[in-house]
C-alpha cells in the first residue's frame, strides 16, 4: 500500500516523523520533487465566454465518458 503525504515546510516533515516515530512505523521512503509545485491559476481570465460552449450540441456524462475512453 502506498500512501502519498504532500507537506510544505520543513517543520510539518519533523512533526510528521514524529507521529511516525509514535506509533513505531519504520518503513517510510521519502520523495523530494521539485516539479510537483502547484501554481495558481490566473485569476483575471474571464470564464462567460465558455458558459454555453455546448448550446447547440447538448452532451450528457454518459456521451463524453464514451467518447473519451471507447473502452471494448
């Protein structure tokens, strides 16, 4: 089983460790990535013009899942 904790300070890695160390959980593997950062988005963009992109083609859940997966 694989369990993924994202942490952003070096404190919440101590007090991480410490719980781990609480309740004698040894095997633990550490991943630093540096790509997985996560940037917000740009706020100043105008989503209206996308309400109603579908207007003229109504798509039900059912029709975007089997076009997108076509699984056999």
């Amino acid at each position: 089983m694989k369990i993924t904790i994202e942490i952003d300070t070096k404190s919440e890695l101590e007090k991480l460790t410490a719980f781990f160390k609480t309740f004698k959980i040894e095997r633990v593997k550490l991943v630093a990535d540096e790509n997985s950062a996560i940037t917000r988005g740009d706020k100043s963009i105008d989503p209206s013009s996308l309400f109603g992109i579908w207007a003229k083609q109504p798509k039900t859940l059912d029709d975007i899942r089997n076009a997108a997966w076509k699984r056999k």
